[in-house]
C-alpha cells in the first residue's frame, strides 16, 4: 500500500496532517512557509531541534508530502502548503524561522554562500509575514537581515524585502521605520543606477518629513541632476586626457564638479565629487553657482593652460 493511500481519500490535506507527530507537522509547517523555495535537512533539523532529522523526513517522503529539487534540499508537495499556511499553529513555527535566520544574520553567517540556496526561502518567509499581516514581525525581520543581501551584492531581492518592510512600516504607522526602508531603497536604486527608481523613492521619502523640515519638491530631480552633470564631467575630463595628445602649449577648458553641495534647511546633505587632472599650470578659475529654492548647487569652470601635451 503507498504512503498515499494511507488515510481515507474523503479527508482533506489538513485533516491528514493533523494525525502527524509534532516534529513532522513542524517540518511541514516550515516548507509552506518558505512556500515554492526549499530547506536543507540541516536547517530543519535545527528547526526541530532534533540531531537526526533523517527518520522524519523519509516518513514525509513516504507518505509523498515531500519533493526534492536538484540539490537535494526539500519543499512541499503539490497545494498541501497553501492549506497549511493558513492554520494557527503554523504561526509558531515561522517565528521560530525568522529567529533561526535572524540568528544567522546577527552572527555573520548568513552569507553569500549561503544566500545562493536560501535567499528564495528567506524572501518567501518575509512575504508570508505579509500575506497573515504579521507587520510588526515582517519589519523586525527585514530590518535584521536585509545587510545580509546588501552585502552579498544581492541587490534585487534586497529591494523586495524592504519593499515588504516599508509596506510593514506603512501598515503600523511607523513613520521613521518607512523613512529607513526608503533611504535604503534609494541606495539599492543607486547601486543599480536606476535614476527613475531613485526619484520615486526620494520623493515618498520627502512626503515623510514634516512639512517644516520637507525640502523642495524639486529635490529629487536636483539630486538626480548633479549625477548626471557629474557623470558628464568626468566624461569629458577624461575625452580631454585621452585625446590631446599634441606638443607645445595647449589650452583645455574643463568643466567639473568639485564639492558639490545640496544645502536644505532642517536637513542637509552634501556629495562630494573629485575629478583628478593630470599634472598642469592653472591659468584662471571661475566659479558660476546656480541657486534653486534652498538647494544650492556649485559648478567649478576651470580654464587650464599646459607646457606640455596632455597625457
């Protein structure tokens, strides 16, 4: 008789699970929350707390409420998660969960290595958070491991859990919690040097801030300005030292930006860009400062004569 066939067919998947042992229902309960990612037989053996896990797991596998994917880890078969992700009891074991990643965060242990198999089952215990609208546990969550992503260069899903933590944050009125997850959303868009993205984000971080501390409307557009006029700087630096390559004395106009400054009442925040020139006699320098509402931005036009070609 298959492991199927062991239970009466007019009962449901939950009913089934329900005459389980406690650590088998444990186990179950954590791969429906991870929902269509896996866990290795370490993790749940240390979810469990048991020193072999390997008995469980094969009665699971008998019974054919496992699947294994081509590494060997292990996730739940066919609709049974979605049943169980629903129930009381499955509440207990993803606080366990979130604190055994928690855990190996705070340590350093949640590392890129890592992060190659588990980063799909994390993203799937934070957006199971979401779906019960466990807020306040989803931001405690995201706030613990999203460094981890960042720091494994694993940028994407590092904006979709805090995507899942500003709307956390959102959910329970904690101002200063989404203020953080969008800044952290700003840096992600830079690091991937989506302009647009970064724009968004800036301006719901303005419409955050007190009216008597919001800077500009404009800001967002300015900050996204000063990339691209510095962008173009180094450009064109650069086009000058790579292209001149005559003798005798030469006269260069380069146009860069040296300390760039955003100046917003109540909440100020400077950028600093250098540009490096090749060894030469500064002739003049001249300094054209455009003003915009509170946000003050400063552009260097330096005029450079050289005795020597441009290398």
């Amino acid at each position: 008789m298959s492991g199927r066939d062991e239970w009466p067919s007019e009962q449901t998947a939950v009913t089934r699970v329900d005459v389980l042992p406690g650590d088998e229902r444990t186990i179950l309960a954590a791969l429906a929350i991870v929902g269509r990612a896996s866990l290795s037989t370490e993790e749940l053996a240390a979810l469990v707390e048991v020193d072999d896990v390997r008995p469980l797991v094969a009665d699971l596998e008998r019974r054919g409420l496992l699947r294994r994917d081509e590494k060997r880890r292990l996730g739940i078969a066919g609709r049974l998660g979605a049943d169980i992700r629903k129930l009381n009891g499955t509440l207990e074991t993803a606080d366990r969960l979130m604190g055994y990643v928690e855990t190996l965060a705070q340590g350093g242990r949640l590392t890129a290595a890592r992060l190659e198999d588990d980063a799909e089952a994390i993203l799937g215990i934070a957006a199971w958070g979401a779906e019960v609208q466990q807020w306040a546990r989803v931001l405690e969550f995201v706030k613990t491991v999203q460094a981890s992503f960042a720091l494994a260069e694993r940028v994407h899903e590092q904006r979709v859990l805090l995507e899942l933590g500003r709307t956390a944050a959102s959910r329970l009125g904690d101002r200063t919690s989404e203020l953080w997850c969008l800044r952290q959303l700003m840096h992600v868009a830079d690091h991937v040097g989506d302009v647009a993205a970064r724009v968004t984000y800036a301006d719901a971080a303005d419409a955050l801030v007190p009216a008597s501390r919001r800077a500009p409307a404009g800001r967002a557009v300015l900050s996204a300005a000063l990339v691209v006029i510095a962008g173009s700087a180094g450009a064109l630096a650069g086009y000058l030292v790579g292209h001149n390559s005559g003798g005798g004395t030469t006269t260069s106009v380069v146009t860069t930006t040296r300390g760039v400054t955003e100046t917003i009442t109540g909440n100020a925040a400077t950028d600093t860009v250098t540009t490096t020139l090749p060894a030469q006699t500064v002739t003049s320098a001249t300094t054209e400062t455009v003003t915009a509402t509170s946000t003050t931005l400063s552009i260097s036009t330096l005029t450079v004569t050289t005795t020597a070609p441009i290398k």
